[in-house]
C-alpha cells in the first residue's frame, strides 16, 4: 500500500507545534520558580497570553485538518486552564449591589500624564472628569502626582471629587517642587497606616491602611511594584517602532531584556517582602495596585497565595488591565482575603492612563470572633 503524501506545510506547521507547545509548557513553571534562581521561566511566563492564543489556533488548523495533532496543544491548554482563567472568564454579568457594600478603585493615574520640562499634566482632565463620574469608598492611586504650582493642585483637586475625610499619601520622590508616589483616600476612619519596607525604586513602593469599617478593622494594602523602566528608544524598539537591525539595535535588545531580568528579580524580592508582611496582618485584607507582573509570574502567585482575586471571582471576558502600547497584558489586581464577601468587580474600559480603572464592592460582615 502506497504511503498517505504528507505536504511539506504540514510538517513545518506540526514543528511549530511542537515548539510553541513547549513553551507554553515552560511558561507554566514561572510562577514557581524565583527569578533569582532562573530568569528563563518569568520570560515565557510574560509570553503565555501569546502561547496561549498561538496554541488554541493550531488547535483549531489541526482540527479543521481532522488530524489528531490537536491533541497536543489541547492537553497543555486544560492542563493550564487555572492560568487562562486569570486573564480571562465567562462569569455571569451581576449588577452592582446594594448601598451597604464597600466600593473601592484601583488605579494606576501614571502622574496624571507628566510631560516634558513644563511638566504638563495632559492626563489630568481625563482623571479627573472620570472620577466625577463615580462614588467610591476606598481610592488606591499608583503614580500619584502633586505639585507646588499656584496655578494647579492636583491633592486639592483629588480630595475635592473624591469627597473623603481621610487620606494616606506617601511622596518617595521630590523633583522641583513636584512630587511622586502613591496615595490612598478613604470615607473611613484610618486607626493606623504605614509602609511596607520594600526596596524601593522611584514611585514603587508599597503602604497599607488600617481602616475602621463598622466593628471591624479591614486593612488595605496599596502597591506599585517593580518598574521597568524602559527609556525611550528601548520603547520604540519592543513595540517595533524601531526596527531596524544594527550593532544598536542589538545593544538595544540586550538593554531591554536586562531591565526586565532586573525588574523580574527586584519584583520577587519585594512580593516575599509584602507578602511576610500580609502574613502577620491580623485584619481582613484588600490588596489594590499595579504588580508590574502578569498572573503567570512568581510575584502573583506569591502575593495571592491564599487570597481571593476578584476578576477570577466576579470578572468577566479578558481581564487584561494595561493601555499601554504592548497588548493583553493583565498587570493590576484587586485582592481580599476572608470573611469579605465581594459583590461587584469590573475593569473600567476607560483610558485616563496607560492603565485601566479597577473597580470591586465588598460585604464587610460584623466582627463575630474574628478581628
């Protein structure tokens, strides 16, 4: 009997597979491995929204090929459906809930767009027309932004839409009479607030707020994690803006993937430092903020290990938080821990910044035998 012709297509494509399979399969070990030991496995592990569609559509050309080569991808697909499911899910849509429940933002407001030597604040109407826009709780902002300028004070302008009495606001960094950081407003009285000892880098940085709710204490943890901090032509060259290949444009490459082992060893130094620190929390947790990390990384999984992630609990569709210029990225989180119950979560599709608003209502239940 004559041999079935395999056309040459074929072939190359089931390599492809082949390849694509196994890195999908190494992007599963980044959570679990610290970038100080091996930075290979953050790498894949920033890629695996990408491997995962790359995979889904070889699963789909095997299939319409009615060939079992789909099997391959399949497998490692629901093998990491606990990955997929932190960036995307099929939660029925809730409506908000009753006036009872704790409203809380996250945000990252990117100094309300800072520019150039005049330090124009091109952002600033966006931010401030949507929080009009909202009644909130509890407001975690990242890269929060004030300056000294007669003309222009963002913390008075921030107080006055937020219409809260209370207000946690620490500025690492003082350049000119501005200053940057990061901030927390609360309708709730603070009973106790600090930073966390985290190495810090410019405006990242991490502090909680001890929160009075009730007869309960709840504690908010607001974080801004480890920066890239990509310079410019570094920028234009991940996104391709810049793609010619010289002698620079390989300095250039080797620039960008330093930083991010870099970012991906200081990231996993500062999520065991807050995570010690959410271990010997007494209260209640919500942990709000820009991680600089996907959920298949070992800052995440070390951060959330034994918290709730509200996309994952009441999300819906992708869950991808960054509007920046590199696509499908799901870098900010909202988590909590027990007895809060959370009602309501959303990502705001709303481009005030390089990031989307965040928004989760919480049930804060009477103290009953539990601080």
């Amino acid at each position: 009997m004559a041999r079935l012709y395999t056309p040459w297509y074929d072939k190359l494509l089931w390599y492809l597979n082949i390849f694509f399979a196994l890195l999908l399969a190494a992007s599963y070990t980044a959570p679990y491995i610290k970038a100080s030991s091996a930075t290979l496995p953050a790498f894949m592990g920033l890629l695996f929204p990408y491997l995962a569609i790359t995979n889904m559509l070889l699963v789909a050309f095997w299939l319409v090929r009615l060939k079992n080569r789909f099997l391959l991808s399949l497998v490692l697909l629901v093998a990491g459906y606990g990955h997929l499911s932190r960036i995307v899910q099929f939660n029925s849509r809730n409506e908000y809930p009753a006036s009872e429940a704790i409203r809380v933002l996250s945000v990252n407001v990117k100094s309300l767009g800072l520019n150039g030597p005049e330090f124009q604040t091109r952002d600033a109407a966006k931010v401030f027309d949507f929080l009009r826009e909202g009644v909130y709780d509890v407001y975690c902002f990242q890269e929060f932004f004030h300056t000294d300028r007669k003309d222009f004070s963002p913390l008075d302008s921030f107080l006055a839409l937020t219409d809260t009495e209370y207000d946690h606001i620490e500025f690492p960094v003082l350049f000119r009479n501005n200053k940057f950081g990061i901030a927390t407003f609360s309708r709730y009285p603070i009973v106790d607030q600090g930073l966390v000892e985290i190495e810090t880098r410019g405006t990242n940085l991490c502090i909680y707020t001890d929160l009075k709710i009730g007869n309960r204490t709840v504690r908010v943890y607001n974080v801004h994690l480890e920066s890239l901090h990509f310079s410019k032509e570094e920028m234009e060259f991940l996104t391709g803006e810049d793609d010619e290949w010289s002698l620079e444009g390989i300095e250039k490459a080797e620039g960008v993937i330093a930083r991010m082992s870099n970012a991906f060893h200081n990231r996993a130094e500062q999520s065991d430092i807050l995570r010690a620190h959410m271990l010997n929390c007494p209260y209640p947790m919500i942990v709000c903020g820009d991680f600089n990390a996907t959920p298949v990384s070992h800052t995440y999984h070390t951060i959330a290990n034994g918290m709730k992630d509200a996309f994952k609990e009441r999300g819906k569709g992708f869950g991808f938080t960054f509007n920046g210029p590199i696509p499908m990225l799901r870098i900010d989180y909202i988590l909590y821990s027990e007895p809060l119950q959370l009602e309501f979560f959303q990502i705001i599709d709303a481009a005030i910044s390089d990031h989307h608003p965040q928004e989760a209502y919480f049930i804060v239940p009477e103290r009953d035998n539990y601080n």
